[in-house]
C-alpha cells in the first residue's frame, strides 16, 4: 500500500484571497480477485478535531478573522479542518462560544499551536462561569 499527502488550493469567485488550502491523506492500494488490475484510491482529511468538553468551541488558524464552530456532545462533536489563508502560519486556535467568555474578541482565544506536531499542548481559554482560566490538554 502507497501512502501520501495531498496539498490543494480552491479558489472561489476567482479571487486569489479566498483560497482555501485543503490537505487530505491519500492510501492506494491493488484490489484482488477480479478486478486485480484496479486500485482502489481512499482519501481522507489530514486533520480532524474533536471537541471532548462539555461546551461549543470555536477554531481559527492564526492570523485569520474565519472561527468554525466544533460544537459538544457525542455525536456531531467533530469537524474537519481546512487552513483559511494559505499564506498564513498554519497554527489552530481555540475559544469557547461567544456567550460563554466576558474576554474582548481578541482576548478569548488561545495562544497559537501547531496541529502537525504530535504531542500533548496545554491551552487557557477565558470563561464567563469560571473564576479563572479553563486549561485544555489539545
């Protein structure tokens, strides 16, 4: 089996600053039996995050304005993560929901971190029913 990464860049309307980068994994491997001459081509997202708190957060690459929502619970707790602006750092921040922080819109959000780096990361986001910071383990 063949393994691999696979960078793209969509531009929508034409535009050059709303590129989206898109890195996907891609396995290919021979399929048996009858149709053994064909191979069979499995694509994947490379970076999938998986909100396992009690609250929605908010995800946003470092030096862009765009959050996606990776909102709570067991079953829809998970989104895949695409890089914003291919010419920005590619580092991830998070935050809790807007209604849940008294922190100022920059204030909220966490110190950047790298999602290419395996690894255990401690982050503090800001919270309006906690006292002090909440630490998150990413």
């Amino acid at each position: 089996m063949d393994t691999g990464k696979v960078e793209l860049r969509l531009k929508r309307s034409g535009f050059a600053r709303q590129s989206r980068r898109m890195e996907v994994g891609v396995a290919i491997q021979p399929v048996r039996g009858k149709f053994h001459r064909s191979k069979c081509i499995t694509i994947t997202p490379r970076y999938v995050i998986v909100n396992q708190t009690g609250f929605p957060l908010q995800a946003r690459q470092e030096g862009t304005a765009t959050s996606v929502t990776i909102p709570c619970g067991s079953s829809h707790n998970c989104v895949v993560w695409h890089w914003t602006d291919p010419r920005k750092r590619h580092n991830v921040r998070l935050a809790l929901e807007p209604g849940k922080t008294r922190a100022s819109w920059h204030d909220r959000w966490s110190g950047a971190f790298s999602i290419d780096e395996v690894g255990d990361t401690v982050i503090m986001m800001e919270s309006e029913e906690s006292t002090g910071p909440i630490y998150a383990d990413v």
